[in-house]
C-alpha cells in the first residue's frame, strides 16, 4: 500500500492502491481526481477529542523537557548564560508550535502503519529540506505544502519506512512557500518613520515600551500616549537580518540535546533542519544589534500578539526581562479564556510578570493576572445599537479560516473536520428561503488554504453575495442588519462588544469550551444569541426578523451580552485612563 501525504502529484504513485492521509492530499479537488484508482482515506485521529485533548497535554508537557534541554544547548552554542525565560521568550512561539506540528503528523503517520504495517512512500531528500530563517518565514512556510512534505518526509525517514525520493522541479514550490517580498507603500513607510521616532524615546530610557496594541488607529494610540503624559508609546524595532542556515556541524549538533522517548528523538532528531537561522547563525548579531539600540531597559514593557510573532520585539524583551524590566502581556484575540486549552494563552502567561485579560482574571483564580478593557472594542462600543432597519436588511455571515494541516492542538476543527464545518454553513443557508438568499452577504478570510469554500457556496447558491474584504470589518457590520459568526472567535466577541444584533452557532462538539465560561455561554444560548444548530440559528433569525429591535434591546438579551462582554471582551468609554492607572500601578510596584 501507497501512502500520500501531500497534494504535490509528482509525490504520489499510481502503481499500487494508495491511501491519503488526509485531506490536504487533494487540496480542495473533488475526489473524482482520483477515480479509477483504489483508494481509501486514513481516518481522521482527532475524531476522538478526548485523544486531542491528551495530545495537547503531551506537547505542552514535551516543551517543559525539551525546552530547557535546548536553552542550555544555545547557551554553550552562544557562550552565554542566559535563563530559560529568556529562551522562553525567544524561541517559545516557534518551539511551541513546531512541537505541535511534529507531533500531529507522527501522530497519523503512527497510525496508518498500524493499519497498514508495509506501506511504502516518496519523500524529499534531505538535502532539499528548507530551514525557517526567522518565525516571519516559519509562519510561512508550514502553511505550504513544501514545508508539510518535508515534515511528513523526515517523519517517515525517522520511522524507517521504505521510502523513494520523486525526481521533480523543487522552485515552483519554493517559491509558493516563500513568495516574493512586496515593496513598502508610502503610508506603510511613513509609519514606519513615525514609529522610529517613538523607538528612540524608548531608546533614551524615557517611557516604558507599549507594544501592538494600540496599532492600526492613530486615534487609539494617541489617546493612550496622552493619558499616560507621553510616558508609554508603541515601538517597532527594524527588521533583524536573519542568514540562511549552515549545514555544518554546529547545526548538526543540535541533534545531540537528549531525548527520552521516540518522539523525542524524532524532534530533536530534526533540529539541524528546522531551527530558524535568526536563532543559531543569525543570533550573536541580533543581541549584538539589539543592545546597541537599547542601551537602557525600560521598566516596564507592555506586550500583545508581538512577543509572540515579532523578532526584534522578542530579542528587546528577551534583553529587558534579565535586566529588571518588569514584562505586562495583553490578550491579543479571541478564545483566551474561553477554549478548553490554549498553548498561546499558557506561553504568554508564562512569560509575563503581569498578563492583562479581557475580563476573565477572577475566573482563573491566578494573582499575575488582570483586566483591563480592549481598546478596539472599547472605541466602538454603543449603549444602543446602529439604527439599522432603514439603511439595509442584509445578513452579514463572518468565516473561520481553517489550515489542512493542523496549525496546532487545539479545541477547533482539524483535519477534515473542517469539512463539517463548511457543511454546517451550507445547511445554513439552505434554512433560508431561496427569496432571502439576496440578503446574505458572507465575508470570507482572503487565504482559504485551498479548501475552496468561496467557490463551493457561489457554485450552491448562485445568489449570495460575497463581502469586499477591503472594507474594515466595523464598517461592513454598519452596513447590516444582522451579523452571523459560525465560530466563537475573537469575530463573535467583537460582536456583542459593539452591540451589534448578532446570532452566533457552532457545533460545541469541534469548539470546546473552558468549564468556568460554560454558564456565561449557556445564558447567551437561552437568549437566543447562541445557538448549537445552524437550522436553529437561521429560523430564529426568519420568526425574530420584523422585531428585531424589541429583541435585540430587551432587558433579557442585553443583561446577558453585557455579563459576558464583562468577562471575555470588556470595554469602557475611558479605557485610555483605566490603561493609563494601570500603568501607574505596575510602575509603583516595579519601584518597590
């Protein structure tokens, strides 16, 4: 038996019957593209949530091992002496996620060799693998079928399948990976300027560094900057320059940390190849540049979604942490708090001297943990809903995007659950009469992963509208009656946190959620805001329609939207001078 890991046809063989591992094997094609050949489909392993959940359990408890067994390989790599938090800091977002990734796909590489002990497959060689320069590009690339046939092939090798390697052009799928730079636009460049100049305030040791959170609104940052008397401005380091990586043996011995168990040996075992290059080749030059831009450490450093996605800001936090700074973390989206398990959610708390939620501190019962309101939500937020009913009647329903390839264990779609999902949203639709179907205008993510979702819906119902996803999310619900999420993602929130009529649905067996969230969540369903069916959801919205307001504005509906609003997306028409306070307090405790 013939086993397909990638959708890459020069990878497969039709010599024998064949089995696909999963669905990102056909990336979006019918399956008549393989008619005529046996075949089968391996079984989807994270149909059994209980095995996802212990799964995510396993790779959370690999990092805590495998971490500091890296950090001290770095240390003697480097000739420095650094902590694990700092490593933490570092190399954290990518080790976490490579750790997920690696063991998702032995995880079913595992499994189709219990079902079929002598399969046979076709891999990359070895001296075709691609290694991350920097988390820019790893972000990149394991969305890639290049990156994922790599992976499945060093999984394979490891394993010791009876393997063959595929003679084919390797650039067009290099370049699919790594697609070409764009250049600066004038706007991008003249942020890029006004942020330098806050960098170098920071650089003089004058304020405190606030990172992401405050970007894109000017209105946003500014209010904040003056309600903290110009002490906390955002900064954005320069790129660092990450070179490519050596196949020499300083890489090579990466492969050496210990390594308890066969999982374990297989991820280290492929560490001279997927180490990003800013960490070992690239690393003396990034601290080097990066204390020479701050020379002194601010003593406070306020931090989102940029410590865990952005080099510079983690070489500078990495830097201020041994140096005293005291490190705030901010929630950065949706389903912290909310979802069964989240390893970005534990990284980021792990890190932090103070992590601020966006309500639900109390809940967790952890003393480094605050609130503080989302600034976004906040700047938007009505007491009373848009006078929708005489500008339009269309019903706005807002997508989840879906990687074929797990991104990571977590309480989600995976595999071809997403499938279920998309169907979930037909059936939807099909709720409706066809007369209604004029007023259903879906936004779609623009990177669809090859699931094709957009072209299926156009193709099922010709009538649909498709939003323009050039228009700024706020904008887009003005311009509706009512909003639908079909997820309980950061979308759903922002929703109920602008007081936007809104019907939410999803299936609560493919989104889990955290014990202590379930009563907030059932309230909402009681209301009828949540909703566990798609039918359910689209024939409320057909009998609430003509008294939308009398729903939307009863003391029931808005009781519960504003209990949970509190809890998991809190706003406040002063949340300039609630963030400035707490600014206040941190900087008193760091003087302590």
């Amino acid at each position: 038996m013939f086993l397909v890991t990638t959708a890459v046809p020069e990878f497969w063989s039709r010599k024998e019957p064949f089995v696909l591992l999963g669905p990102w094997c056909l990336n979006g094609e019918p399956f008549s593209k393989i008619s005529g050949h046996p075949w089968k489909t391996m079984p989807n392993l994270w149909d059994d949530r209980r095995l996802l959940r212990e799964s995510a359990k396993a790779c959370a408890g690999k990092y805590e091992i495998l971490l500091p067994r890296l950090a001290r390989k770095l240390n003697d790599l480097h000739g420095v002496e650094h902590g694990d938090r700092h490593w933490d800091v570092l190399i954290g977002p990518w080790l976490t996620y490579s750790i997920h990734h690696y063991y998702d796909r032995w995880m079913q590489i595992r499994a189709a060799l219990r079902e079929h002990p002598h399969l046979t497959s076709l891999t990359l060689e070895p001296a075709d693998y691609i290694t991350p320069t920097d988390s820019e590009d790893f972000l990149r690339l394991f969305t890639s079928d290049y990156y994922n046939l790599q992976l499945y092939s060093q999984i394979l090798g490891h394993l010791g399948v009876k393997t063959g390697t595929a003679k084919t052009p390797l650039t067009g799928l290099l370049r699919q990976a790594r697609p070409a730079a764009r250049s600066r636009s004038l706007r991008a460049r003249v942020e890029g300027a006004f942020r330098s100049l806050c960098d170098a305030a920071v650089r003089a040791g004058l304020v405190p560094a606030a990172t992401d959170q405050l970007y894109p609104s000017g209105y946003l940052l500014w209010r904040f900057a003056a309600n903290t008397g110009f002490r906390a401005l955002p900064i954005h380091p320069d790129p660092l320059p990450a070179p490519p990586a050596e196949r020499d043996a300083v890489r090579a011995g990466l492969a050496e940390i210990a390594a308890d168990d066969e999982f374990e040996r297989l991820f280290v075992s492929s560490l001279p190849y997927s180490f990003p290059s800013l960490f070992l080749e690239g690393y003396a030059r990034a601290r080097a540049r990066t204390e020479r831009a701050y020379p002194r450490a601010p003593k406070l450093a306020f931090f989102g979604s940029s410590v865990y996605y952005e080099d510079p800001i983690k070489f500078a936090v990495a830097g201020w942490a041994e140096k005293g700074t005291r490190i705030l973390g901010f929630q950065h989206g949706g389903q912290y708090g909310t979802a069964e398990y989240s390893l970005a959610e534990e990284h980021e708390r792990r890190i932090s001297d103070r992590y601020f939620t966006w309500g639900w501190a109390e809940r967790e019962g952890d003393p480094r943990l605050g609130d503080l309101p989302v600034p976004k939500f906040s700047a938007g937020a009505r007491a009373r809903p848009f006078p929708w009913s005489e500008r339009t009647r269309d019903i706005l329903v807002v997508c989840a995007e879906g990687l074929m390839n797990a991104h990571h264990l977590f309480p989600y779609p995976l595999g071809d659950q997403w499938r279920a999902y998309f169907d979930w949203r037909c059936r939807f639709i099909q709720t409706f009469s066809s007369g209604s179907f004029p007023r259903l205008r879906v936004r779609h993510s623009p990177q669809e992963y090859g699931w094709r979702q957009k072209e299926g819906l156009a193709g099922r119902f010709p009538a649909i509208r498709f939003d323009d996803m050039r228009m700024p999310f706020t904008r887009s619900c003005d311009e509706a009656r009512w909003i639908v999420t079909d997820h309980p993602g950061t979308t759903f929130l922002e929703c109920l946190a602008l007081n936007r009529p809104s019907t939410h649905y999803w299936d609560p067996g493919l989104w889990e959620v955290r014990s202590s969230a379930l009563p907030l969540f059932e309230e909402l369903r009681r209301v009828g805001i949540v909703h566990h069916s798609p039918e359910d959801a689209a024939r409320f919205i057909e009998k609430t329609d003509d008294a939308l307001a009398s729903w939307w504005l009863s003391p029931a509906v808005q009781a519960a939207r504003e209990r949970f609003i509190a809890s998991y997306a809190r706003t406040s028409p002063d949340w300039a001078s609630d963030w400035a306070a707490a600014l206040d307090r941190e900087l008193a405790a760091s003087n302590r």
